[in-house]
C-alpha cells in the first residue's frame, strides 16, 4: 500500500510532467493558444489547464497577451540564451559542418540523443535552392532517420530513405568522444532524388570522415 508521501510524490511528478507537456505544445508554427485550444490539445481539464498556465507565468515561461490568447513568456529568454551558450560548438567543429555541406551540397546536421529523442544541437544548409529544411532545436524519435538510428545503437554510418518525412533520405555517421563512446550522430538529408547508390557510397565516405574529424577535435559543448 502506498503511503500519503508517495502519492503526493506521484502528484507532484505529474504536475511536472503535465506541465513540460503543456509548453511543448509551444512551437515555432504555433505561437499562440487560447485556453479553449489548450484544453482539447493537452487532453487536461480546463481548471488543470488554468492552474499550470497560472503557475508558467508566475515564472515567467507563458504570458497572457491583452488579447487573452497565451505565449511563451519573457523568462524563456534566459533559458534559450543559456542553452546557446551550453551548447555553442568550436569554430572547427562548425568549420568541418560547412565544408561537409560545400562537398555532398546538401544539409549537414548534428544531433545528440536527450532520452527517446534526438535533438538538432547545429545545422549547416547545402547550397542547392532545393534542400532539406530544419532547425536547431528540432527533435525526431529515437530510431528514426540515419540519425536515429545512429544514436540508437546501429554501429558505424547508416543510410535512411523516407524518414522522417516521404522525399527525404539521409547518410549519417557517429561521433565518437574520448572513451569511443557514441557522443552525436552527424548527418547528411536531401531529397531521395539525390541520394542514389553512387550519390549514398559517397556521402557515406564524406560523412564518416568528417565525424571521425570532429570526433578528433571534440564538440567542446560547456552543456556538462
């Protein structure tokens, strides 16, 4: 039987976990909710909805403008600020992400595994009009794409077709730390067009190179 703490231990965890839920529903295509649209997206009781809105802007994560509807609030700066900062890549390391992207022309990305995801942590765009388009900050489940499957316990590179989305195909390959343990997976994504037989067998030699590179230089993220 479980005593009064632990129940008020399991409360208090979902609380917390309601609330992470709730300001992920925040995202750079929706700005704005209303409480209405808050409710039936978060599937929570509108009270528990108010109450953890109310609680956000206390701390200053959510902010209620005059026109009622809810956004992330001004205490958001500190933390993206902060994350920046944690997770800034040395120059040579972003240099090894440009000259990636000069010699295969598509998108390089780096992602690191946070839990049952993986985090784009730097991008460098190819120099073709049409390219794969993402942001740092975007997440993908932990399996999917090359990257997902690199960060996922595939050994060495790892080709993907049609994840994450119909089109798409990427090459990536793990970035190893000091002790050879699979820190970041980095990748290549690109039309499938472009990634034929001959196209994958070189960028999988370009991207192999480039991680043992950067494997060799170290992310040197201050994130510890």
């Amino acid at each position: 039987m479980k005593t009064e703490d632990q129940h008020s231990d399991e409360g208090a965890v979902r609380s917390v976990l309601r609330t992470f839920d709730l300001l992920a529903l925040f995202t750079e295509h929706r700005r704005t909710w209303t409480i209405k649209d808050l409710t039936a997206a978060g599937g929570l009781a509108k009270t528990t909805v108010l109450r953890l809105v109310a609680t956000c802007e206390q701390r200053g994560l959510l902010w209620t403008r005059p026109d009622g509807r809810i956004t992330v609030g001004p205490g958001m700066l500190r933390w993206a600020q902060l994350a920046n900062t944690a997770w800034q890549l040395p120059e040579p390391v972003r240099q090894v992400l440009r000259e990636l992207a000069l010699e295969c022309r598509e998108t390089v990305n780096l992602y690191v595994r946070s839990t049952a995801v993986l985090v784009c942590v730097a991008q460098q765009e190819g120099p073709r009009a049409i390219r794969h388009v993402g942001h740092v900050g975007d997440e993908l489940p932990l399996g999917w794409g090359a990257a997902g499957r690199v960060l996922g316990g595939a050994e060495g590179a790892s080709v993907s077709h049609g994840e994450p989305e119909p089109g798409a195909s990427s090459v990536a390959a793990p970035v190893h730390d000091g002790e050879g343990r699979v820190l970041a997976a980095l990748a290549v994504t690109g039309p499938s067009s472009r990634f034929g037989p001959g196209e994958v067998a070189a960028f999988t030699g370009a991207v192999t190179a480039a991680a043992l590179r950067i494997s060799q230089i170290g992310l040197g993220t201050r994130a510890e």
